[in-house]
C-alpha cells in the first residue's frame, strides 16, 4: 500500500484530498490492521504533504477531525504541529493561508501544551511566514480575528504584530501589499492597542520599504487613503513621505514607476499639504531617477502628464526637462533610447515651449549623444521621424541623412 513516498500519493493522501470520507475510514482500518497507521499518518507525498496537511488545504472538516482522532489514539499529536512540507508549510500555516476558519479552530483546539501553542503560532514556513502573515495576506478576516484573539491570550500579541518574515514583512506590511482593507483595519487596531502603531509605521522591510512604500508601489487606493490618515495622526507624515528605500525610492519615486493615476493623485495632495512636493519632484534615486524619471522610464503617459502639470505649478518645469540621471539621461533620452514614440513626442512638445531646437539637440549624455541619436542607435525609426517632423527642415535634413546610413 505504501508506494508514495517520494513519487506519487498513496491512496490515503487522495482520499483526503478529496474528502471522501467513507474511502479515508476504510483506508484507514486497513492501515490500522496492517500495522501501517502511524507510518501513513506521518508520510509526505512528493511535496511534502501528510494525509493532514491535504485535509487542512482544503479545508474539509470531517476528514481533519477524522485524522486528528487517529493521531490521538497513536501518540502522535505532539507530532502535529511540527510536521512540515517541503515549503515549510505545517497543516496549520495551510489552514490559514487558506482562510479554512473551521479548520484553523478545530488545529487550536487541540493544543493543549502552553509551550507548543507558544511556538505554533510564531513558527514560520521556509520564507517566515507565520499562520498571521498568511492569513492576513490573503485577507481572511476571520482566520485573522482568531489568530489574534489566541495572541493575546497568550501574551503574544505585541511580539506577533512587529515578527517580520525573511524579506522584513509584518503583518502589516503584507496586508498593505495584497490591499487587504479590512484586515488593515483591525491590525491598526490591535496596533493602537498594544501602542506599537508609531513603530510599525515607519519599519522597514530588508528593502527598506514601509507599509506606506509598499502600497503606493501596488496602488491600492483605499489602503493608501486609510494609512495616510494614520501617518498623519501620528505626526510622522512629513519623516515618511521623503524617506527612501535602499535604492533611494520614496513613495512617489514607487508610483511613478508603476504608474498608478490614482494613487498618484492622492499622493501628491499630500506632498502639497506637508509643503515638500518641490523637494520630492528633484529628489533622485541611487540611479539619479526624479518621479519623472522613473514615469518616462516606464512610458506611463498619463503619470507623465500629471507630474509634468505639477512641474508646472511650481515653477520648475525648464528644470526638469533638462535634468539627467547619472548616465547624463534626460527624460527625453529615456523615451527615445525605449522607442516610446508618444512619450518623446508629449515630451518634445513640451521642451519647445521653454527650449530653441539648438538648446534640445545640445542636451548630450555622458557619451556626448543626444536623445534622437539614441533613437537612430535603436533604429527606432518611427519615433525618430515623430521628433524629425516637429523640428525645422534645416535640422531635419541633417538627420534624415543618419537615418539613411542607419538602414
């Protein structure tokens, strides 16, 4: 009967996959009278799974109560809670992911050992990701109000709340990353409660992200707006909104690069309140990358135009447009170096306004090239002649030779 091991599932492992309860007793009484029941409870299939972890995954109840039963009778519930797959994952960790809340009740029910429910509910999976963090990922929002309610009966509340995993994330900083609205709001609570609110606000991740870098890099609008109220009531808005991850990117520098319209204009209304838009505009990355920078980079045009109006307003447009990161890019660079044609051409509309052609084309990077020669470098022909089209003829003809040469 036992052919699974580290090939394919054995019977039982199916039969829990399934649910099929009836299949698993039968199984199971054959097992028993074979003298094979302990070795099956505790046999991984090719990824690591127990008859039980296939039962919390998918959260059938009566298969769960059925094994935990066995276990009991064999000895081997001690065994339960430190049994894991090959992603680390205990049966446990499984139901929580899931959000499987009955399942994840009956699992806690069972433990009855202090010290073991101590190291259940702080143990993480390969990547330290405890039963909290996955069930706040996903945003079952019962799972998570059980979980904590156990947390602090065991005085483990404050503890859990700041646990990071192997990448630095909370909590918190996963609920923020998923967009996860009402897990955020009773963490925020458990956080106000346990006084740490201030603490977790401005943690950073191994990238040196906080919450607050997290969510306007995947732009989720109602996390942004809960969160900003939080920053300013705990009178850190102003430290957050210029601080940079290790690579320099603030949270304007992350939508940009992402281009989220929305977030983007909460965002700024923001910077705007706190008086530090002008700073965070001409703040660069360790590349040398403003917001616009990373706008263009990324051909996000309609993030393009916003911070190209907000340029405007505060007088500082000329420059912007002139500004170049460390390889002497201006923004106009980027879009010609990328082929993005409407990009360098909402770009070039705008330096005709400020600039003479002569000043446009004398704007070289490190290399002593300017934008279009990138363009003619990439054979990016169609951007190319968009530029050649809005320049004057005398220019023009001096290009069209290159594009000759090029093809």
């Amino acid at each position: 009967m036992l052919q699974g091991d580290q090939q394919k599932p054995i019977p039982l492992h199916i039969a829990c996959e399934e649910g099929h309860i009836e299949t698993i007793k039968l199984l199971m009484e054959k097992y028993k009278n074979e003298g094979l029941m302990k070795e099956v409870l505790l046999l991984g299939d090719r990824d690591g799974y127990t008859p039980l972890h296939w039962g919390c995954l998918k959260g059938h109840i009566e298969t769960v109560k059925v094994l935990l039963e066995q276990y009991k009778k064999d000895g081997l519930m001690n065994n339960v809670w430190f049994l894991v797959d090959h992603h680390g994952y205990t049966a446990l960790h499984w139901a929580c992911q899931e959000g499987h809340i009955d399942t994840v009740k009956i699992l806690l029910e069972q433990c009855k050992n202090k010290r073991i429910m101590y190291n259940v509910l702080l143990q993480g999976e390969h990547q330290g990701l405890t039963p909290l963090h996955l069930a706040c990922h996903g945003g079952h929002v019962k799972t998570v109000k059980a979980l904590l309610k156990l947390y602090k009966i065991e005085g483990m509340m404050k503890k859990v709340l700041l646990q990071g995993d192997q990448q630095g994330y909370t909590p918190l900083h996963r609920t923020c990353d998923t967009g996860q609205v009402e897990t955020l709001k009773i963490l925020l609570e458990q956080y106000k409660n346990e006084g740490n609110l201030h603490d977790v606000l401005l943690l950073a991740d191994q990238q040196g992200l906080t919450p607050l870098h997290r969510t306007c890099q995947e732009g989720h609008v109602e996390i942004l707006q809960i969160l900003l109220e939080q920053y300013k009531n705990a009178v850190i808005m102003k430290n957050v909104l210029l601080l940079g991850d290790h690579r320099g990117f603030t949270p304007l520098h992350l939508i940009c690069g992402k281009g989220q319209g929305e977030a983007l204009k909460i965002i700024i209304e923001q910077y705007q309140h706190e008086e530090n838009l002008n700073d965070v505009l001409f703040l660069g990355d360790q590349w040398g990358f403003t917001p616009l920078h990373w706008a263009c980079q990324q051909d996000h045009i309609e993030t393009t135009k916003i911070l190209l109006e907000e340029h405007k307003n505060e007088g500082n447009l000329k420059d912007v447009l002139s500004l170049a990161d460390i390889r002497g890019y201006t923004p106009l660079h980027l879009a010609c170096d990328q082929g993005y044609t409407d990009m360098a051409s909402l770009l070039y509309d705008e330096m005709q306004h400020i600039y003479n052609v002569e000043t446009i084309v004398s704007m070289k990077d490190n290399k002593g090239k300017a934008a279009l020669t990138l363009a003619l470098e990439q054979v990016h022909l169609e951007t190319t002649n968009v530029i050649l089209d809005k320049m004057p003829d005398y220019f023009a003809e001096q290009f069209a030779e290159d594009i000759k040469r090029q093809v």
